[in-house]
C-alpha cells in the first residue's frame, strides 16, 4: 500500500521515534485504531495494559510500537521483551510485524517454538536478541537447556490468553511468570475472559488500564450465514459456495486433522486451488502452505483450529465452517480471520440437525438470531425435519418441498443453468454472489479470474 509522507501523521502525536514512524509509513498503516490509540500512550509512560479485543483490532502494533520505542531509548540486557503466543503460527505473525515496523531501527527480535530442531533457536538466541516471540512449551525448554537467561526481562507480553488456556498451556505460562522479574511492565491480551485468564490477568497485572473493544467490531463487519445441511452433502456445497467467481480466498476449517487433509485433496481433485493446514504438519510443511496462501497460489486453505488464531492474510472473503465449531468463543476466534481491519467479510457456518444446541448457544453469545439460508438440494433432511421456514430463513425460488427423488448437486447446478439460459434467474438470490456454476472437475473461466485477481491482490498486499 502506497502511504505519502503524511501517513504516519496520526501517530506522531505518540512522540515516537522517526525511525519508528518510517516503519509505520512504510508498513501502510494510516491512522491509529481504536485499540492503539488507547493502549499506546500508556504503554509508553511504562503502565500495564489489559486488552479485551478480537483478532484483527490492531494489537500487535498496539504493543510492539511501544516496545520499539523504549528499546530504541534505552537499550539494556538481552533479552529484555518476552512475547508469548499459543501457537507457531502466531509466534511468526507477530515476529513478522516487529520487523516491519522496526526495520529503521537496530532492535533484533526470534521467534521460539516447537516443530523445529532445538539448536537453531540457541543459535538465534546466542546473536542476544532483544525480543524472544515464544510459545511456552519450547520457550521452558530451553530454560531448562540455559540456552535463554529469563532474568534480563523488562517486559511481558501474554497475547491470546484465553487460547492459552484452551490449549492447556496456563501451568508453562504460570511458570514462565515465575521465572521472569517482578518489577516488569505486563501486557495481557484475550478475545473474552473466563474466570481462569481474569484470575491470571489479577495476578500479572499491576493497575493496569483496560481497553474492552468487546464483540462489536467484529459481528458488524462480518455477514452471519448458517447453511443446515445434512453430513453427506457437506463437500457438495463447499464446492457449490466456492464457485462464487466474486471471492479472493477462502478459509475452511474443520475438526479434525484427517478431515482437513482429505477435504483439501477433495477440493483439488475439483479443480480448486486448496491446501492443508493442520497439527501433524512439519514446519516447513506449515510455513509452505501459509506462504503460498499468502501469495495467491492457493485460494483455499483448509485447516483445523490450529489457524483460527495467528493467520494475518489480507482480504480474506470467506470463512467457512465445514463442521460446527466446538464453542461460541471458538467460533469468534474462526471468523475472525475474514472482516479484518474493518473490511467486510462473510461467515458461512454448515450445522446439520446435531448442531441445534450448539446454535442456540452461538446465538446467545453474538446477541441475534443467526440468517439461516436453506438449500434444499443440500440439506433435504434438514429442511423438511425441522420445518422452520420463517422470516429467518431463506429458501430458493419459493421452493420448501422435498423432491420425490434427491438430485445431486452436479444435476441441481446444471438446472440452475438451464434455468437461467432460458432467462429463469428464482435461484440467484439464494447464494452469495448469485452466480450458479457447475463444479464437476474444473472450475469455470469466472473462477480462474477470480483466482487471477486474488493472486494480484495478494502482491499489491504485500
């Protein structure tokens, strides 16, 4: 993105460096957001910050500018900022944003996680970096090794605490705590605070300022769609959503390792653009993957919910949930990979009739009733069993009966088709972009332009 020299203007009134506002400029950020604005000047008179935002709210640069700027005055021991994450992929994210902003300054930063061989992260750790960005599991590992002195540590930083709870790393993190200094500055940071992170947030911090940007940028930036469908013909409507020739890229996240690779293969044997992201991966595997989604070469990244956290990829259009996710906070936690930096984006979730409780619970938490878009062709069962064909929901063409004989999804798209070439358009204002293309081995010619155009967006993003 090409910024004049104007466009770090919003946050010189920080008094950051000019280095450091080189680095803003040049990364294409333009004006403070919320959660910068509030957490900055504080972080920067040396307080405690406790941040309650979603994913995609700016916090990374809300703390790493802050970082940036007192390392550039007062250099000291290294390591002197310790950065936790839940996961390797949002360990490298924020790496990634420290130095980017920081690339006119001389502060160094690593990474620390597991999946890679010890011994390069003590050959990293020997150049004395002054930030370790760590995932707790490893980052105790080499403790243990001494390969990494805790004690220089001035500043802790504990970004996506609730996950770090649902991944079961709260006892690494207590311990961690222990091993660092108690005259420290601390920052906190989670998308929604059960008992378990409040207890943990009362021990860490020392009167900090709370910024609770809460839920709401998330849900009005995001369309809410849920698709009942029954189990066998979930792929046939993935297909027949991701033939919308109007999106960029595609996150599709399911529960399970095994489903996300055979879902991924499934998709590329149908002439999408789709790769695998799960847990049993190497790194370079990972790294291979994220890269090539990043780059445009795929527009489909199918993954379980080791990616709904940790995943910075601009102009996601879709977040699909093939299988319902486990929680309502698990649910934020996937969508909010799309709807970025208040941009727009689409979440369409599949629920089959196991899912009704687990709807009602997500209903509950985003304070509505969720739209429910019923294809018949897809979700015949469904659609009939529980017969709710109210102001919520929407069927195509008028259409709430069950065909005598199930078509499949190759002869429900040829007859939209046929329907539309004889100027019959009843189909189109049921499916997002209201383009029905077949999906039966290849893509049309609007899905290759779409996969063009994604892979031109992806370079001018990056």
């Amino acid at each position: 993105m090409t910024q004049t020299s104007s466009a770090a203007s919003g946050f010189e009134s920080f008094g950051l460096s000019r280095n450091i506002l080189r680095g803003i400029e040049f990364a294409g950020y333009i004006d403070p957001r919320p959660i910068q604005a509030e957490a900055i000047p504080t972080l920067l008179e040396g307080g405690d910050v406790l941040g309650l935002a979603q994913t995609g709210t700016g916090k990374t640069a809300a703390f790493a500018l802050p970082i940036l700027q007192q390392l550039s005055e007062h250099a000291g021991r290294s390591p002197s900022v310790l950065i936790l994450a839940p996961t390797r992929e949002l360990a490298s994210q924020i790496n990634s944003d420290i130095t980017e902003l920081g690339q006119f300054t001389s502060v160094r930063s690593t990474t620390v996680y597991g999946g890679v061989p010890i011994k390069r992260h003590i050959e990293a750790l020997r150049s004395k970096p002054e930030i370790v960005v760590a995932c707790p599991g490893r980052l105790l590992d080499l403790h243990r090794q001494r390969a990494i002195d805790l004690s220089s540590i001035r500043t802790l930083v504990i970004d996506e605490a609730d996950h770090m709870l649902d991944l079961g790393f709260l006892p690494d993190v207590r311990a961690i705590i222990d091993l660092v200094p108690g005259n420290r500055q601390t920052m906190l940071f989670s998308a929604t605070m059960p008992k378990e992170i409040r207890q943990l947030a009362d021990s860490v911090l020392h009167r900090p300022k709370t910024v609770d940007l809460g839920n709401s940028k998330i849900v009005s930036t995001i369309d809410h769609e849920l698709y009942p469908v029954s189990q066998r013909q979930k792929l046939p409507l993935l297909q027949y959503l991701l033939n919308d020739g109007v999106f960029y890229s595609a996150i599709v996240f399911t529960r399970t390792k095994h489903r996300a690779l055979r879902t991924a293969r499934q998709l590329k044997n149908a002439g999408f653009d789709a790769v695998a992201l799960q847990g049993n991966m190497s790194q370079p595997q990972r790294d291979r993957a994220m890269k090539g989604f990043r780059d445009g070469r795929y527009q489909v990244l199918v993954a379980t919910d080791i990616a709904s956290r940790g995943i910075d990829v601009a102009n996601i259009s879709y977040v699909i949930n093939f299988d319902f996710p486990s929680t309502p906070d698990a649910y934020i936690h996937r969508i909010g990979r799309t709807g970025r930096s208040e941009q727009t984006g689409k979440a369409f979730t599949f629920m089959t009739p196991d899912d009704e409780d687990s709807v009602a619970a997500l209903e509950r938490k985003l304070g509505k009733t969720v739209n429910r878009c019923v294809l018949p062709e897809f979700a015949e069962d469904t659609a009939e069993g529980d017969g709710r064909q109210n102001g919520n929901t929407q069927t195509g063409a008028g259409r709430s009966q069950k065909r005598s004989k199930p078509e499949s999804a190759l002869e429900a798209a040829q007859r939209r088709l046929n329907q539309r070439s004889g100027g019959q358009d009843g189909d189109r204002s049921r499916r997002p972009g209201g383009n029905a293309k077949t999906h039966g081995g290849h893509q049309s010619s609007r899905g290759r332009r779409s996969r063009s155009r994604h892979r031109k967006h992806a370079r001018r993003a990056s």
